[in-house]
C-alpha cells in the first residue's frame, strides 16, 4: 500500500476544529480586499488572519467594513471599544483606551497610529474572530488583535471589541486602506466547527 491509496480519515482521527473557506494573496496594488460569500450554516465562528499586510503609501491607516448582501456597509453601524500598548526605539512604552459609538462608517484596523511601512519592512498583522454573523435577529460581535509598526516607528498592539449594529445577516469583509492602495497583504478565512 501506498499513501496515494489513502482517500478518507478513519472517522477516529480527527481533522481539527478549524476548516481553511478561503485565501487571497495580493502582491500588486488594489484598492480593496473584500471576502465574501463563504459563510453558511456549517460554522458560526470565523476567523480572518491578516498578514504580510502593506500600504502602498506611508502614513496611512487601515480599515474594514462589513459586507451585506456582498457590498461594504459605510453607514455608522460601528462601535467599539479596545486597549493598545505601544514601546518606542528607545524601550519607552505606554497604554491607553479608545473606542466610539456607533458613528463611524467603518472600523479602524489599526487605531492609534497610522502604518509606515519603513521600505516595506514594517508589516501590519492581525487576527479578527467574527461571531455568528448570519443570524438576523442580534448586532454582530467582532473581536480583534493586531501588531504593526505605526508612522512614528513604534511598535503597537491594540485588542480591540466592535458591535456591528445590523441586524442583516453580514456576509463577509471587506479591508480598505485610508487612501491609496493595499501593495501587499495575506488574507485567510478559517471557519469554527460547531
């Protein structure tokens, strides 16, 4: 026997409780990066990995927004509220809080400091875990953690909570830079099995 005979698990070993739906690489200038269209009933919990990610312009910050019926809401549907922590060159470090009600019409990715992406060097990298977002009754809950070089080169970490306040069922993400265009970024879709 060979391994190229092997065409299923046996139903004893498992396959893990995270499933890859989707990826996209981007290794030229785009505007946007919308996922969309892979959510259904087979998980409730997602996770968006970001990685690798690069604005083509210094000094720009980087935002979502989420996607009903395939299109990007920009109405003021976001709140949230999160800590960051930042440390200079120097091993100065601070902490703080932030947040907003409800009145943005997207979300900040990135909340204290714009990217600076120091020759390409200074990658931004995050992971976003989106709660049942098919359900039509409540607001959708998001939670986030990111790293990046800020434009005043220290190094951030912010952990952030959003309350999308829709009660359409959100079918995906879309991330969008402040101005100008994505140049490089990584992007994946795991799904939670129940």
């Amino acid at each position: 026997n060979t391994l190229s005979s092997i065409t299923a698990l046996p139903a004893a070993i498992s396959t893990g409780a995270m499933v890859k739906l989707h990826s996209t690489s981007i290794s030229s200038d785009t505007s946007s990066v919308s996922i969309d269209g892979h959510f259904t009933s087979d998980y409730d919990i997602y996770k968006f990995i970001v990685y690798d990610y690069i604005n083509a312009t210094d000094n720009q910050a980087v935002f979502f927004r989420a996607n009903v019926g395939g299109s990007a809401q920009s109405s003021g549907i976001y709140w949230s509220s999160g800590q960051h922590s930042n440390t200079n060159g120097s091993g100065a470090s601070s902490d703080g809080n932030f947040g907003t009600y409800s009145n943005y019409n997207q979300q900040y990715f990135g909340w204290v400091a714009a990217l600076n992406n120091v020759g390409n060097a200074g990658t931004f990298a995050a992971e976003l875990t989106l709660f049942n977002p098919l359900q039509t009754t409540k607001h959708k809950d998001i939670h986030y953690k990111v790293s990046y070089q800020g434009n005043n080169d220290d190094l951030y970490r912010e952990d952030v909570v959003v309350k999308v306040t829709t009660t359409s069922a959100v079918s995906g993400l879309t991330f969008i830079p402040a101005s100008g265009n994505i140049s490089k970024g990584e992007f994946v879709l795991l799904g939670v099995k129940k």
